[in-house]
C-alpha cells in the first residue's frame, strides 16, 4: 500500500545520536485488547525507513537493498504491556537503533504471532504457522502493525518512542477458480500427527484444453514443486494478456532464459497447441520454510510421505490422471530444483523423471559456495595469507558479490531466533538438519560467529540430503530405476553459485559409464554459457513438456 501523507502520523522527536552511543534511547510498541485478546508469544519488530514509498514493513529483509529493521522475541506479552527496543537489540543492515545518521526516517512496528506445537517427538515448540501468504515475516495475516511515524533523528537529547499497534493485517484473499485452474486443500493426517496441529497441503491444478468436453479421457500429469504460490503453474496467467511484450523485454528475457511468458503460453495451453497434461503446483510450507523440500525430515515432519502418500492419490482421485509412475514428471526450479532431484531419487518408483532447473545445492561440498565438510567457517575463509576472506551468498552476472554469507544469516538472526526466519539458511537447516536438545533445529553453524558443526553436516549426509552422496553411496541399488530420468539444467554464472553443486552431480552421474559403476544414468545435463544468471533454462515451457511426452512414451507399459 502506497502511503499517503494522511496516512503518515508525524512525530518529530530526537530519538538517536548521529555517532556513538547515547544512553536510554528506546522505542517500546504495544497492543490494545480490541486488536488482540493476547497473550501473544512471537516476535516483535520495529522498522525504520527512509521513504514512504510503501509502509516501512515492506522495505525490510535478507536483501542488500533493505532497509534498517529490528527484532526481538517476546513471550506471553498481554494488551498494554510493552516490548522494549533499546541500543541492545539487533539490527539489520545497521546493526543498532544508535548507529543510524541523522536525517528523517519512516517509523513502523509490527507483532508476529507464534503458534504452539506439541509435536509427536516430544518436543514443544512456539514458531509461525504460515496463513496462506507463504513465510513472508512482514506480511503475514494476523501480525499487529502499527501506523507510521515520520521523526527527524538528530544528535543530542535521549527520547522515547511508543508505537501503538492497533491494526491487524487481513486474510489473504481467496481466489476463484475457473474453468481452467482447479484448487484443493487438505490437511495431511501425517503431517498433523507430527505436528500436534492440523497441517495443511494443496495443490493449484490447470487442466487441459478438452477436459470436460472428454470425461472418459485420462491423462499425464506433470508435478511443478517450489516456494509456496497460490498462482497456476507455468505462469499460466489470464492477467494483462493483451498487453503485448515490447522488443527491449523479450530481448533482456531471451538473454536470460528461453522460457516464454505466462501469456503466450496461456494461448498456447487453451487452443491446445502442448501436449496434453493434468498440470499441478504442490503448496507444502511448514512453520520453517514456504517449502518443505518434499523429503521427510527430523524437524519439518513426514512431507515426502504426505506428498507421495496424501497429495497425489487425492489428485489421482479428484482428476483423471493416467495414475502411472510413467505419467508423472516432475520439474521446478531453484528451491523447486532441488526439491524434484529429492523427490525423483528417494522416491523413484512414484515418478517417471525430473526436469530440475538452476537447483539448490546437490552437493554440500558446494554449500552455494563453501564445503560444509571440510571449511571451518561458514562466513570467511584463509588460504594462509594474512588477508581472510569474507564468501558470497550471492553476486551479479558479473561476479559483484551481491551479499556475504555473513549478512545473509545476520539478516535471518534479527527476522527470528532457533531457526524461525522462514529465510533460505533457516530453510536448508530446518529440512536438513538433525532436531536440537530445546526442539529447534540443531545449528549447522553458529549464527554469530560462523563456526561449522561439522557433526551436525555429517548427520545431513547419513540422512541423504547430499544428493550426490547419497546417489553415490546408494547407486547400485537405485540406479536402475533412475535411468534415463535426471535431467539438469543451469547458467554458468547462476547468481547463487549453484552451478558449482551441479558440476560435482553431474561428474558422478557421468563416472556411472565406467566399468563396474553401471548403469549408466543416461539423463541430462545442461549448462548455459556465458553469463546466463539464476533463472535459466534451455528450453520454453512448451518445449519442455513435448520432451516429457515423449518420455512418457518410451516409458508407457508395453501389451
């Protein structure tokens, strides 16, 4: 929401020194009964921004554009209690609330509730329980903001600033389904019984031209994985589909990626110009991550079974799907990238192939950038001179780091303690990591200061989720039903560095050739070159589902 100037409560105060720190400067924010009964156990935040573009809220994150936020947890916090902000707590990109310059500033506070879940493993925990809006901290429905207060920060006399946090963010909005797109939700009994709460999945279904028009006909069905949307899959979209695309936006695309964009495949899909597929987006987050990773884990609970076991036959009930393991292909990317790879190789009788794109890492000898293994530290290395090195999360096309390692996880300490940031490391060590002795993940490195567990990344391996390691560890057995299903494709400068996992997967995928290592994998692997960023793929959608045809064909029982 764009702010306007009514909309802004001004408040001119001196709340923080331009340098140096300045004795009992604070901001405390509080909640009336008639926006909550309370007691509210959560986190509380206080946001400061420069403009009033939008509301200060939205400013903020784990990006290098965000601007200063502030978090701290709070426990059982009843209407008119405060929390206090004060110089102690953290920040993120400044550090503290006294290390911000001078000038005018946006002010706005917000309270996230946590839920209680008595999990079946016996622990207890308090974490979010994402509402549909997909983990985002500062978005979600149900948190208490504030109005926002314009200040002026100048050097000189302590103040205090009190936010009132009396509007309560809505719902997200339900949307309708068409003729085309088809929704379901249902509550996985076994994701609920590890929880202690009922636990959602869905999926967000598009049909294929002719489907009510042929109701004997069954057809494939192509399972699209990744973060949480409430969108169809492919971008399929009905959405300004008569706004043509300029010449400038398809050539910075095609220098991206061949993928085209939701409209032309839109009109492709509805005259029937694709193959024929039973299209289908899995929504799976849990109260880490907008993603569970699609395998069963020690701390996001049994989604692999949910989504094998639960979600599939419900759409194999619900739609006329062929049923076949050969008729279910699998692609998504990034997040989704790796999740397809999981899912294909844990799961290999219940699927017919994987098309992953641009995947998180597949090797943890390339954690993004690092080797969880054998570094020390996940935020800075030494070759043995005296300069150490700080490593990147992420960088530009170029090779301009982007973001360190470091402020990725600085950012994710202020969104939430015990691994609740709902942000990407938070993610990983949630799905992968063994559970801690107070419930909460066990941390693969300390957040402060870096230093690798490495006990920690040796159970992530055992436990499989080294993907490469556990093909190779396992080949001889699930090789065979493997071949001729992975297929790999990413840009040579991907922004994340996952191109690097890439190499080391497909350098054994590959050694399956060699005498006494069979069989031979017989998939894909597909590099973009030069420069082709996070994002690509060699192939538009529409191509990729006639490659999936024809794998389903050569896959099809004989008679």
């Amino acid at each position: 929401m764009i702010l306007t100037r009514a909309f802004v409560a001004t408040a001119t105060v001196g709340l923080f020194a331009a340098a140096g720190p300045v004795a009992a400067q604070t901001v405390r924010l509080s909640y009336p009964a008639s926006a909550n009964a309370g007691p509210i156990t959560g986190r509380a935040f206080v946001f400061i921004a420069r403009t009033d573009r939008t509301e200060p809220r939205r400013q903020a994150g784990s990006s290098h554009s965000s601007e200063p936020f502030f978090g701290v947890d709070v426990t059982a916090l009843r209407p008119g209690e405060s929390v206090t902000f004060d110089p102690s707590v953290p920040g993120f990109p400044v550090s503290s609330l006294e290390r911000l310059p001078a000038g005018e500033y946006f002010v706005q506070g917000l309270l996230l509730p946590y839920t209680e879940f008595p999990r079946a493993d016996g622990h207890t925990i308090w974490a979010h329980m994402d509402a549909g809006e997909g983990q985002r901290f500062n978005d979600a429905p149900g948190s208490l903001v504030s109005e926002v207060t314009r200040i002026r920060i100048d050097r000189g006399q302590p103040t205090n600033l009190t936010l009132n946090l009396t509007r309560v963010l809505p719902p997200v909005p339900t949307t309708e389904d068409t003729r085309w797109v088809k929704r379901i939700r249902l509550t996985s009994k076994l994701a609920s019984a590890f929880w202690g709460h009922p636990m959602p999945i869905g999926a967000v279904v598009l049909l294929p031209k002719g489907y009510d028009e042929n109701p004997d006909k069954r057809y494939p069905v192509v399972y699209t994985i990744g973060h949480y949307s409430d969108r169809p899959p492919f971008s399929f979209t009905f959405e300004g589909c008569d706004q043509a695309e300029s010449a400038a936006a398809r050539t910075a695309r095609l220098a991206r990626t061949a993928r085209e964009p939701g409209c032309e495949f839109q009109q492709a899909w509805t005259a029937g110009r694709v193959p024929e597929f039973i299209a289908v987006y899995v929504q799976h987050t849990t109260p880490y991550y907008d993603d569970s990773y699609a395998l069963n884990s020690a701390n996001n609970g049994p989604y692999g079974d949910a989504i094998t076991r639960e979600l599939i036959p419900e759409i194999d009930r619900r739609f006329r799907t062929i049923g076949g393991a050969h008729a279910r292909m699998l692609t998504g990317g990034s997040t989704g990238g790796w999740d397809v790879l999981g899912l294909q190789t844990h799961y290999p009788e219940v699927f017919g192939g994987a098309w992953s794109l641009y995947p998180d890492q597949l090797d943890f000898r390339n954690y993004q950038f690092g080797d969880i293994y054998a570094d020390s530290n996940a935020y800075g290395h030494s070759d043995g001179s005296w300069l150490a090195r700080e490593i990147p999360s992420s960088r530009t096309t170029e090779g301009l780091t982007d973001l360190t390692v470091r402020e990725e996880n600085q950012a994710e300490s202020v969104i939430a303690s015990h691994g609740r940031s709902g942000g990407q490391w938070d993610g990983w060590q949630a799905a992968w990591a063994p559970v801690g002795p107070d419930g909460y993940p066990l941390p693969l490195w300390d957040k402060r200061t870096g230093t690798i567990d490495h006990a920690v990344a040796e159970r992530m391996r055992a436990a499989g989720y080294d993907l490469r390691d556990y093909l190779e560890r396992n080949w001889s057995t699930v090789g065979p039903r493997l071949v001729g299903k992975l297929h790999v494709a990413v840009g040579d400068m991907d922004n994340y560095f996952l191109n690097l996992g890439v190499y080391r997967f497909e350098q054994f995928l590959e050694s399956t050739k060699e005498p006494g290592k069979g069989p031979y994998y017989a998939g894909t692997v597909q590099y973009g070159r030069p420069l082709k960023p996070h994002g690509w793929q060699p192939w538009t959608n529409q191509e990729l589902l006639r490659i999936m045809r024809r794998q389903i064909e050569a896959g099809a029982p004989r008679p």
